[in-house]
C-alpha cells in the first residue's frame, strides 16, 4: 500500500509559478508510475501530466508547455513544476500512483491508478 500526501498549493497571482511536492510512503515508491489530475468546481477530474518508472513524462495537449512532472526515487517524491500561472489553473490538484509491470508503461486515465493523495488547492488570482 502506498499513502501520499500532497503540498505545496497555495494562492498565487496570474503568471506566477508553483512547485507542488507528493511524498510517498512505503519502500516501493520506483515499482509505480505517477501522474498529476487537477479538479475543478463542476469540473471532471483531468490528467496533468504522468511520469513512468524510468522517468518517461508525458502531457496532454493542453498541458504542454507550462508544466513539467518530474520524479526523485530517492526521496519517494514526485513534483509538478507550474509556470505561468492562469485563472483557469485554479483546481484541487492530486497526486496518484498507478502498479506497473514495466518501467516504459505511461498511465493516462483515473482508473489506471490505485492510490491517491487528498489534493493540495491550488488558486490562480488575476
């Protein structure tokens, strides 16, 4: 079992940048790939960005750009680096961790991941 916890949220101004930090318990944290969700009020819970086991990321169109997921196996912590911060960024942003087979697997929807944090909030002011 994994248990993950989330920091680094906060209140910012349009075109600031964020750090956020998910700290993993347990001592299998590199045997999982990792992604960012975010929500949104009335909002479907949407990918971020996701990270395999050998550090491949990927993005969703939308996302490219201003965010960059990264992980530290050593630490057990995945990041999410934020810049040029938008209005519409504002969400309760979530940390997950997906059980894969292979360290080249990228996990791309909620049902593919197993654990979750309890989310940072994140607000964007303009």
């Amino acid at each position: 079992q994994v248990q993950l916890v989330e920091s680094g949220g906060g209140t910012v101004q349009a075109g600031d940048s964020l750090r956020l930090s998910c700290a993993a318990s347990g001592r299998t944290f590199s045997t999982y790939a990792m992604g960012w969700f975010r929500q949104a009020p009335g909002k479907e819970r949407e990918l971020v960005a996701t990270i395999s086991r050998d550090s491949t990321t990927y993005y969703p169109d939308s996302k490219k750009g201003r965010f960059t997921i990264s992980r530290d196996n050593a630490k057990n912590t995945v990041y999410l680096q934020m810049n040029s911060l938008k209005p519409e960024d504002t969400a309760v942003y979530y940390c997950a961790a997906a059980f894969v087979f292979n360290e080249w697997t990228i996990a791309t929807t909620t049902t593919q991941y197993r654990y979750w944090g309890q989310g940072t909030q994140v607000t964007v002011s303009s």
